[in-house]
C-alpha cells in the first residue's frame, strides 16, 4: 500500500489546545518560532472548557492577607508536601501575573464592588483565591486564549499576508508517534481524524500538554480524549512519569440519574453553603476531620453555619475539606450501607439557599442538571459519589524549563500531563492556573532551546515507515477484538482494582489482568476505513491508556502507604519515609520499569514558612532536626 | 431494563449517503449521545460522530434530531414516544465529512476575520478596573459554546451557500457586540465593521438563531438588533426604517410593545411553515418525515422589527433592568428552547 504523507516544518511543535498548549504556543510565537498546535478535537473544544470553579490566584483582591507564601503552603498542604517545591514556588508566584494577562486577552472575569477580579471560595484554600466568571472559568480561559492566538494571526496576516505565517492551529489531528534523531526529538507523526491521511511534522522541539488519563476509568469526568497520550508519547521518547499512582477522585460527581453520571457537582455547591448528608440523613462530614485539620475547621452545625457569613471568626466547615478526604468520607459512608441505591449520598443545597440565589449563583449548574435530568437543584438534593477526576502524576520535568526528565532532549511538558506540581493531590483551581503559568514557561524554553540548537535534528525514514505501519495495523486485521470491548475491559479492571481505595492483593491481580489486555490489544481489529473512523481512533489509543495504566498499578502496589490520591486498605497512614520517595517509571524495552528517587530538598527560606508543629505530621525526625537547627540559626 | 427504540441515523460522506435503520437499547435517563454511542460500541463501530464533554459546554456534539438543530448530550430521550423513530441527521448549512460529522471550517475563517480584542492604551495588567454589571452584558455572549448551531439555522446561509462570503453569521454578531460593550476595548468601530464587513445588513431579524442557542443567548435583542439600531444614526438601513414605520403607524392603534410581542408570537412575523398534514402513523416514511420536519424551501420571513419607543428607537430598558441585557420581547417568564410548536420547525409527529 502506498502512503501519502503530508510533511510540515516548524520551530515548535504543540500537542494539545487546552489552556497549558495555547498558552505555550502563544509564548512560543511570541519568541518569534514558527509554531503548529495540535489537537484531537476541534480548536477551542478541548477539556479545559469543563473546568468550573475557577484559577487560583494570590491576587488579594477579596481578603489582603492572602499572598504567594499562603497559597505555597495551601498547595504544599493539600499535595501532603510531596510536591516538587519549586513547581509550587513559582506557581503561587506567577499566578496573578497570567491571570492579569489574560485580562489584556480580553477575558472578562466576574469582578469586587471596586471593580477588580472577584475572588471566591474553594477547598483547601485559606483565603477566597479563585479568579472565576460564573460557574464557567475553563471556558472562559480557553475562549481568551483562543481568541489572542487568532489576534496573533491577525498580526501575521498584516505582516506577512498570511494568518498561518507563524502559527497555526491542526484541529482534529492526532499524534501516534514522537520522533527522535538520536536522543533529540525530530519530529511527530499522526494523522488528520477526518480523513484518515497521515501527517508528519519536522520539528526540534515539541511541547506535549496533552491533558490526563481519565478514560482508562468506568466513572469519570472526563472525555474521550484523554487516554494518557501524552504521559505514553513522553515514555516511548525515553522520558520518565512520576507520581502516577496518584489520582484524584472528586468527591462529588452525579451517580444518578444515568445522563449525568460522570459529571461533576461543582465544588462551590459546598463553597456556596452546600452540605453532605447520608441517607439517615445526619450531616457527617463532623466524623471525618482528620486531627491535621482540626484545628482549621469547625465541631458544631452552628459554628460552621456562621462562617459563611463571618470567616474571620469562624472555623469552615467540614464539607471544605480537601477533597480526597471528602472521597474517602462518602466511600465509607456507602460502604458502611449508609448510601443511596445508586451508591452515592446526598449533596444539599436546596434546603440551604433560597431558589432564587442558587438560580444567579449557580446558573449553569441548575440548567445542567434541569435539562439534563430534570432534576431541580433549587428543589432536591443531588446524589453524588466519587469520580475519577484528574491524574496529579506526568511526565517528569525540570521545573523552571518545563524540559521532559530522561534521555530525551527537546521535549517539554506542561499541563495536567505534566507531574510533581501538585504532589500527591491537587487543590481545586491549581490546575487552570498551573496550565497558564508552565505553559508560559514551556513555550519560552521551547524556544530558547531552538535557539541553542546548532544541527536541526533530522526524521529518520524508517521511523516513519513503522509509524505508518503500526498506525494501519488495527485496520489491516480482521479477527481481533472490537477496541470497544477491550476499552470496557480496562475500565472494569482500573475502576475495580485501581480505583479510589486499593489493596495489594487487588493491585496484583489488576498487573496480571493488564498482562493479558496488552496482548489482547496487540491484537485490536478496527472495522471501516481510514475517514473519520472512531472505531480505529480508539484502538490506536488503547495501547496509551494500557502503557500509562500499567505505570498507576506499579507505582500504587510500590507505595506502601496512604497519602492524597493514593489510598491504600492495608496501609491506612501516611509514612514520613515514603514522603522522602517519588516512584518514577520508564520504559525498558515495551516494559514498564519503576524506580525510587529521592525528593529534592525544601530550601531554608520556604521551610520557615510552615509552623514545627504542622511539619512534624510530614516530615521524618531526622528532617525535623534539620529544621531546628535552621531555627536555631536564624535567631 | 431498557427497551429497544428505532432509530434512523444518516450514514455517508460527501458523495451521498442514506438514513440506515438500528434498532438500539435505550435505558431510562439516558440521551441521544449515549444512544449513539451504544450503536458505536454495537452494530456501528465506525460511526463518524463529534463529542467531547457530554454535558453541553464544549458544543462539539451538534445535529439535527428530528429535523431539530440539537445538542445530542443534552436531548433527553424522555422526550419522545417510546414507539417514536428518532431521526439523526448532520447539520445542513455544513458539507458533510462522514456521517453526522460536519466541517464547520467556515465558522473558524469567520472567527479569524473579526477584530480582536484591542487592549486599551496605557492601562498595565492587573490594573483594569471594571463594574460587575458593565461586564455582564459582554458576559452573557461569551457564554456561547461555539456549538454552530445558531449558525446552521440562520436562513442566510442555510438556504443561500453564496452569501457565506459575506455573511459572518449571528455567532461572530455576538462576538462584535461583545466586543462592542466590553467597558475596555479600545476600539470604536464594531458596529460599523459588523455592518460593513459582515453582513450584519443581510440579517431581518427572523430570530431563529436565538430559539435554537443552548446556552439560551439573546442574540438577536441583545446584540443584533442594538448593533443595527445603533448603527443606523450613520447609515440607512432600510429594515430599521422600515420596522419604524410600521410601529410608528400601530402605535395609536394599541398599546406599545404588547403590540410587537404578541406579533412575533402569533406568527405575524415569522411565519410557521405551512406544511401538509401528517400522514397516519402507519403510511409515514422516516426519510420523509426528516424532510417534511423542517421545511426548506420556506419563504423567508417578512421582517419585523423590534418594538420601538416613541422617538422611534429601542428601549434601553437594558441599563436598567435587573438582569444583563434587555428584556425578552417574549416576555420573561419564557423559558428557552421554546416549545416545539413555536419554532420554524415542525415536529413529525405534531399536529399543525
Ligand atoms: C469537569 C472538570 C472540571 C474541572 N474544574 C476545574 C476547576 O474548576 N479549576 C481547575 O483549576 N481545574 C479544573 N479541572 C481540571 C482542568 O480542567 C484540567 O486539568 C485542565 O484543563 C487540563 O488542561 P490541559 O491544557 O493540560 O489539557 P486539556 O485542556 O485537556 O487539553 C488537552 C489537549 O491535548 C490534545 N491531545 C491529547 N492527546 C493528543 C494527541 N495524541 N494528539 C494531538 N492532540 C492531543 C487534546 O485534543 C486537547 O486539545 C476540571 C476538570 C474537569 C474534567
Ligand atoms: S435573526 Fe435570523 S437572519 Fe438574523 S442572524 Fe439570526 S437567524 Fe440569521
Ligand atoms: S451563540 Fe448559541 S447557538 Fe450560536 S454558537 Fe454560540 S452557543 Fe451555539
Ligand atoms: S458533548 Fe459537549 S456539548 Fe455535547
């Protein structure tokens, strides 16, 4: 079979249109490369529309107190101080700068009474942070982004004659394969979904921010697109994921009625006054406040009442409670039978605000769930359980460049496929901040690095030649397995044995079931033709999603303990020594290899930030030694 | 515990195609997408459909269900018969690709034709200051999902491929009024570019973008008709000189405004397509009843104009009211989508 190819040039390529990939490619032009994005679905579609609640940001629009060192120590706090220090550093630092941005963009954020950017409530987060626009700040953010890069092409357009000159957008297009020359990176290959054609960029330095894994789960918030091609991109091109057994489940996405299973309940439902009850209808979350935050939330009803209308001198109530903990309350909740039929509890809003101000607080949230479901937010409670939600692990980068971990050179990684930020659990709003400001920082290094180059790295044939061929395979087969019989086969086994609460033994089991699934997905048959094929989409990406699931069971049957989004029946605490230890996995061959590395180090200056007696729950004796005699000394 | 539905589903590419029969599982609660999808895991793994988020915010999963201009995730299969044949069509502005997948690259040439944001001069970040309730007109159309179906509806381009050139459609409308209201843009001139460049002028007004807009945009009163009614200090346009006329004659005949609204609604203005009547059930073809939903080759409706007030202009009640943008010249206890008769499309199996 002859294959036609269409071959492109760029300075930088982008993979992924989500907020962390324009944000790169934006900075990417802006350093004068020439620059493609590309993306699985089309421009302005991908996951970052979702997003609801909003960006965090020390901006102090709302409460003056709030500054970098708060929001430093939330999100060292809510990740169980395994994030990558400086990631965390310069994201509570750089955050208000990219949301000001993108007020230049042209975003329009819901404002204060003195006109700057409204600040609200979110769990985990000390002061009011996240910059939001009703319940519809992701596709805020991707809107604004979208519309600078068309004003970037305007640009070019009065410049050059051409919107394209310098950056272009390859809507509905997917990567299949990295290329390298050497251990430098060449180059992607793929394919347009419309037609089936192949597409092959030749370029010395690409930035993956292509999203999450969540597919690989049976309840999940997320679409189709995110089948962990990036984190499988990255570990075939010789870089290295870490932290992947951490997943987050959000506590509250709708378990019932069937049309929304999935979809997620805002978290400012609870911001906003919501409550958890079960079906004995007791608010339990009381029973659930672990003693590192009691001191931070309230013991009555009515103590917890009062702080939404007066949190100075109040504690917050429980249902504000990082939201692992608040997972891991309802799963115990249904678990001891005190949970709805459909395996869920209730959220109550109904009962807590009037109608009329659930309607203009929550607007789009209650036409979702009335034309959707019918169901009357303003009238019942919600029935909700937890959902797979976000994957804090990714690719392994250096955290000033962005630059993938590894053999590999010229790679980045921005996004929520990139790890270490948000350390074992992320906070709510850290996500849309986090795209904005490592994209920003992908982008510009991406450049730099072009700069720095001397030889362009060039695309060996025969490596586009087997991209070709393992990309047709699925078609060429007739006897294989439908990829949609083998996605649901994965999903049982991630969501029953790799799923919110883990054992050793179930986590064993999952390995070998995995074992079996790669072969069967070797073997993947996909009916049809190459146009606008979902079937041979699918079992192209099924091999990601095994690869990337294979890295989560390894690293959660490693780690023996329970911390953030990993938790494990049979080792129910969290262990200061595992706190020392990222699990970081490559690829050895078409195997998965997982290795210990140590976390670097908190510098002296932002250790002092945190009191002796909240890092004595982290931290080793032997580092809390360290940390007195920094005290010591600084007397 | 589900049953089994029929199913129509428009399976081809460019080259033509057909609408094929299934026979699919439907369970309680579910939608249209998740039907869809069924058939994809089931007898039709190729089946070429746009997804994304399946809870209305990406606007990927536009198509004609029954002939209507839908959200498949957000069309609850409640809301037909059970022994309903539902149809499934791609949109018709758009050439198809492969089955319900359209290529809506028209809507992203217009995107890149419009203005941008211009920043205003001498203003650093972090220091733009703006009132919540300035923002909040702007606000209300960038909510819009970018699903096109405004866009697939509008007779200008629907029914006339050659205006596309002109024509930037009433999604990029809205981007023009947003623009134009936005307390900070430093530009002055969106009104006239929207006039002169993107054939604001070919717009009478007919509405039907807004009945179809899932995020429930006023676009025609709370941005084409201000752009036009602004806009017309300047120049002459003949549909506002012409709306004027008529109200200025009935305004001594009836009271203002109620006048204008119960028009619209009694379909003085756009006019239902008078369509033959339904066959028995048992004589009907789905082929036909996809076609007969929505009639094509309807004239296109006289123009109506906005209500006007005593000097001849709009009310900008809209400053002054307590929700962003002017009030719904339906009245605004009327919830969006509209009921079904009371759109430019008939239901197969409504009764006319
Ligand atoms: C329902 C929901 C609500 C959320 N709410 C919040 C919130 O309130 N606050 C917050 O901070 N975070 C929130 N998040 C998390 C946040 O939205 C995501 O983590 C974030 O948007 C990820 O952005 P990204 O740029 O990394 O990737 P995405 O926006 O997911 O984009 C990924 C891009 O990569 C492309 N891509 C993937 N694979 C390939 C391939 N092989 N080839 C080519 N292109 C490819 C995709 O097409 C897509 O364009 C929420 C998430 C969900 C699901
Ligand atoms: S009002 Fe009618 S003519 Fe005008 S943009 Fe909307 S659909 Fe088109
Ligand atoms: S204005 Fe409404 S109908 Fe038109 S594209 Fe936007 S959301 Fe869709
Ligand atoms: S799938 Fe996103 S709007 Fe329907």
């Amino acid at each position: 079979m002859t294959t036609r190819i269409e071959r492109h040039h760029y300075d930088v390529v982008v993979i992924g249109a989500g907020g962390a990939g324009l944000r790169a490619a934006i900075e990417a032009r802006l350093a004068g490369k020439k620059t493609a994005i590309i993306s699985k679905s089309l421009f302005g579609k991908a996951h970052t529309v979702m997003a609801e609640g909003g960006a965090a940001a020390a901006m102090g629009n709302v409460n003056s107190r709030d500054n970098w060192m708060v929001h430093f120590r939330d999100t060292m706090r809510g990740g169980k101080f395994l994030n990558n220090f400086r990631m965390a550093e310069l994201h509570a630092k750089e955050s208000p700068s990219r949301i000001w941005e993108l007020e230049t963009y042209g975003a329009l954020f819901d404002r204060t009474k003195s006109g700057k950017i409204s600040q609200r409530n979110f769990g985990g987060h000390e002061y009011p942070r996240l910059a939001h626009v009703g319940d519809r700040t992701g596709l805020e953010l991707i809107r604004t982004l979208q519309q600078k890069i068309v004003s970037l092409q305007q640009e070019d357009k009065r410049e050059h004659g051409d919107y394209e000159a310098r950056i272009k957008v390859f809507s509905e297009t997917t990567i299949t394969e990295l290329l390298l020359d050497g251990d430098r990176v060449a180059g992607a290959f793929g394919y347009y979904r419309e037609s089936g054609e192949f597409v092959l960029f030749s370029a010395p330095a690409v930035v993956l921010a292509t999203g999450g894994v969540g597919r690989s789960y049976k309840v999940t918030s997320n679409s189709w697109e995110y089948t962990g091609d990036g984190h499988a991109l990255a570990l075939r091109a010789g870089a290295t994921l870490i932290n992947m057994e951490f997943l987050q489940f959000h506590p509250t996405g709708m378990v019932w009625p069937p049309s929304v299973k999935g979809i997620l309940v805002t978290e400012s439902v609870r911001g906003d006054g919501g409550v958890l009850k079960n079906s004995e209808g007791k608010r339990f979350m009381f029973d659930y406040v672990p003693d590192l935050f009691r001191r931070q939330y309230a013991e009555t009803e009515e103590e917890a009442d009062r702080w939404y209308t007066d949190p100075d001198n109040n504690r917050r109530p429980p249902e504000l409670l990082p939201r692992d903990e608040v997972a891991r309350a309802i799963n115990s909740e249904v678990k001891a039978g005190r949970g709805t039929p459909a395996g869920g509890v209730l959220l109550d809003i109904a009962s807590r605000l009037p109608a009329e101000e659930i309607r203009r607080r929550l607007p789009s949230m209650y036409h979702q769930f009335k034309e959707l479901a019918d169901v009357d937010i303003t009238k019942e409670p919600m029935e909700v359980g937890p959902t797979c939600h976000y994957v804090m692990g990714g690719v392994e980068v250096d955290p000033d460049t962005a630059a993938a971990a590894g053999r590999v050179q010229g790679l980045f990684a921005a996004g929520e496929v990139s790890g270490g930020m948000h350390g074992s659990n992320r906070l709510g709003g850290n996500s849309l901040s986090d795209l904005l400001v490592f994209g920003k920082r992908a982008g510009e290094h991406a450049a730099s690095y072009v700069d720095g180059l001397g030889r362009r790295p060039q695309v060996a044939t025969p490596d586009v030649e087997a991209a070709v061929d393992a990309a047709l395979a699925p078609l060429q087969r007739d006897t294989g397995e439908s990829p949609y019989a083998l996605q649901q086969d994965l999903q049982a086994v991630m969501g029953d044995l790799v799923g919110i609460i883990r054992r050793r033994g179930e986590l064993e089991d999952a390995l070998v079931r995995l074992g079996a699934l790669r072969e069967r997905v070797a073997k993947v048959s996909a009916a049809g033709g190459r146009r606008y094929n979902p079937g041979w989409h699918l079992a192209l990406d099924l091999r990601n999603m095994l690869v990337v699931s294979e890295c989560t069971a390894k690293a959660a049957l490693e780690r023996e303990e329970s911390r953030g989004g990993h938790t494990r029946e049979d080792f129910p605490t969290m262990e200061p020594t595992w706190r020392r230890v990222n699990l970081v996995c490559s690829l050895d061959g078409d195997q998965v290899r997982l290795e210990r590395k140590p976390l670097p180090k908190l510098p002296p200056e932002l250790f002092r930030l945190f009191e002796r007696a909240e890092l004595a729950k982290y931290l080793t004796d032997e580092e809390l030694a360290e940390f007195d005699a920094l005290a010591e000394e600084a007397k | 515990m589900g049953t089994k539905r029929q199913f129509k589903v428009w399976r081809g590419d460019e080259n033509g195609g057909e609408l094929q029969d299934y026979q699919v599982e439907v369970n309680e609660g579910e939608v249209v997408l998740d039907v869809i999808h069924r058939m994809q895991a089931t007898d039709a793994p190729d089946l070429a459909c746009r997804w994304n988020c399946k809870a209305g915010k990406c606007g990927s999963c536009s198509m004609e269900i029954n002939g209507l201009p839908r959200l498949a995730c957000m069309t609850r299969m409640s809301t037909f018969e059970e022994t309903e044949t539902v149809t499934v069509t791609p949109l018709r502005t758009f050439p198809v690709i492969r089955d319900l997948v359209t290529d809506v690259s028209f809507n992203y040439t217009k995107a890149r034709e419009t203005p941008a944001f211009a920043p205003p001069a001498g203003v650093a970040p972090g220091e733009y200051r703006m009132q919540q309730v300035d923002v909040e007109r702007s606000q209300e159309f960038r909510k819009c999902i970018e699903c096109f179906l405004c866009q697939n509806t509008c007779h200008v381009i629907r029914d006339h491929e050659d205006n596309k050139k002109a024509f930037a459609g009433p999604r990029y409308f809205i981007r023009a009024a947003e623009l134009d209201m936005h307390p900070l843009d430093a530009r002055t001139d969106r009104r006239e570019y929207a006039q002169e460049a993107q054939g604001l002028g070919y717009c009478n007004i007919t509405k039907c973008c807004t009945e179809v807009c899932p995020e429930h945009i006023k676009i025609t009163d709370n941005a084409i008709i201000p752009m036009k009614e602004r806009v017309v200090d300047r120049r002459y346009d003949p549909l506002v000189w012409l709306g004027s006329k008529i109200f200025r004659r009935e305004k001594g005949e009836a009271p203002r405004g109620s006048a204008a609204i119960t028009a619209t609604n009694t379909g003085a203005g756009p006019q239902l397509p008078t369509v033959t009547p339904v066959p028995p059930a048992g004589e009907r073809s789905p082929e036909a009843d996809a076609e007969r939903a929505v009639n094509w080759h309807r004239a296109v409706p006289a123009p109506v104009a906005p209500p006007v007030g005593d000097n001849g202009m709009l009310a900008v009640s809209e400053f002054a009211f307590d929700r962003p943008a002017a009030p719904s010249p339906f009245g605004d206890d009327v919830r969006f989508p509209m009921p079904p008769n009371q759109l430019n499309y008939s239901h197969p199996d409504q009764p006319l």
